[in-house]
C-alpha cells in the first residue's frame, strides 16, 4: 500500500470513527437526560461527518476506476470496516433517538391526563 492510500485508509478510520463515536453520544444524551434535542444536534453532526468519511470512499472509488491502483490490504478492508459500522450505528442512533422522542411524548400525554 503507498503512502498516498495509508493515508486515506487511516484518515477513513479516524473520521468514520468519529461519526460513530458521535452516534453513540447522541444515544447516550438521549437515554441518560432525556434530551432529545440535544441528541439530534449531536446526530446531525454525526452525519455531517460521516459524509467527509463518505466523500473519502467515493474519491478513492473513483480513483481507482480512473486507473489508480489500490492494493487491497487488511487496513484498506478495516477502514471498510469502520466506514459500515459508523453506517449501521447512525441509523441505530436514528432510530433510538425516535423510540426516545416518542416515549417522551407518551410520558408527557400520561402526565397531562393523570392532572
């Protein structure tokens, strides 16, 4: 693997990383102080930077299918790796953050009721 697809690779996994770890936050502030709002700003800029990992992928995609050569290594397949799992782990955050919100409005409708 040359210099130029190392660097990709790695800055794939430190990006792509971020945007899970971002996720993970989003579900955590959503959990633990029920701050929905909070979480979907968290979210939102989890996405954001899953779109620069994303923009990532696509350049070297489309390097190679211009002719460059990318060696397929065991980093080049990690940096996949961490790239899906950031994927699968935003559309899990998606998905609780709603679960969250609408238990929170089910809460609040019972409150109202219960007065």
């Amino acid at each position: 693997m040359n210099e130029k697809q190392l660097q990709r690779a790695m800055k794939l996994i430190a990006i792509a990383g971020d945007a899970k770890s971002m996720a993970i936050r989003a579900m955590s502030v959503a959990e633990d102080n029920h701050d929905i709002a909070e979480a979907k700003k968290i979210l939102k800029e989890a996405q954001t930077t899953l779109h620069k990992a994303h923009n990532i992928q696509t350049a070297w995609m489309t390097a190679e299918m211009n002719g460059e050569k990318v060696e397929k290594t065991i980093l080049l397949i990690h940096s996949q790796d961490h790239f899906m799992a950031a994927d699968i782990m935003m559309t899990v955050a998606d998905k609780f953050i709603g679960l969250a919100e609408q238990l929170e409005l089910e809460h609040a409708k019972g409150n109202e009721a219960d007065s």
